[in-house]
C-alpha cells in the first residue's frame, strides 16, 4: 500500500508514525494505567454536574479512546518481525539508544537503523489499515494553495 503514495506523503506518515510511537502511545498508556478508579456517575439526588457536562463520562471515553489506541498500536506492531517488532518497541517505546538495541539483536550499529525504518514503513501500512497513509496525504493536500 505505501507504494500507491509519493515520497512526501510517506515521509510525513512516517513522521506521524513515530510521534505515536514515541508520545501519543505513551500518553495513552500513563492514562490508561491512571484509569483504575474511573467509575460511572452514581445518582442521589440533585445533580452535582457542571452545565458543561459530566466530568466522569469525559474520563470515561478518553480512557477507551487511549485503550483503542494501545490496541490498534499493539496489533500494527504485532504483524512486524521480529527484529523490527523488537527494535521499534526498543527505540520508540523504551526510548533505548540504537547502540544498545544492536547489541541485543546482535547486528551492527548501521544495520539498526535500517531495520527501524523498514518497521516505520509496515507499521504505517499495517496500522488501522494504512489510516496514517490517508491522513499525510489529507494533510498536505490541505496545505496547497487553493
């Protein structure tokens, strides 16, 4: 699939695909693990709600929109190989420096960097569908002058 698109649309996919890695993924994993007291609203009464809504529901459907993300993140990694799984989740998620990701898969320094681009460009394809691909292009396409 990332060969149906031009070099600045994959470039800017893969840019996408490690700020999710390297932020978002992480963001949503500290709130994720922050979700165990999340419960629903309980009634006695009077409603004790802002006008602007319930505070509890808006925690509620970020933690499922943080808990879809760890899955979504999780399944693209999860069609990787193993090396790519492997030196990506090191990299991005662990934030372990290239030097050390080589010594444990036990290839050069150079090799790593191949390899964490290799995994760049399938996670873009295989995560939600290729979903990062269509975004970049809606993206730069935006930023055309009409």
């Amino acid at each position: 699939m990332i060969s149906n698109f031009s070099d600045e649309v994959v470039k800017q996919a893969s840019n996408d695909a490690k700020r999710l890695l390297s932020k978002d993924l992480q963001r949503a994993i500290r709130i994720n693990k922050s979700a165990g007291s999340v419960t629903s609203p309980s009634i006695d009464g009077m409603p004790k709600g802002s006008h602007r809504g319930n505070g509890s529901e808006e925690i509620m459907l970020l933690v499922s929109e943080c808990r879809q993300l760890i899955r979504d993140v999780s399944s693209a990694l999860s069609m990787l190989d193993a090396d790519e799984f492997q030196a990506l989740q090191d990299f991005y998620i662990h934030d372990k420096t290239a030097t050390r990701i080589a010594q444990n898969l036990y290839v050069s320094h150079t090799q790593i960097y191949r390899i964490i681009n290799r995994g760049i460009n399938e996670f873009v394809d295989y995560y939600r569908g290729g979903e990062l691909l269509v975004i970049a292009k809606r993206e730069l396409e935006d930023k055309l002058p009409a």
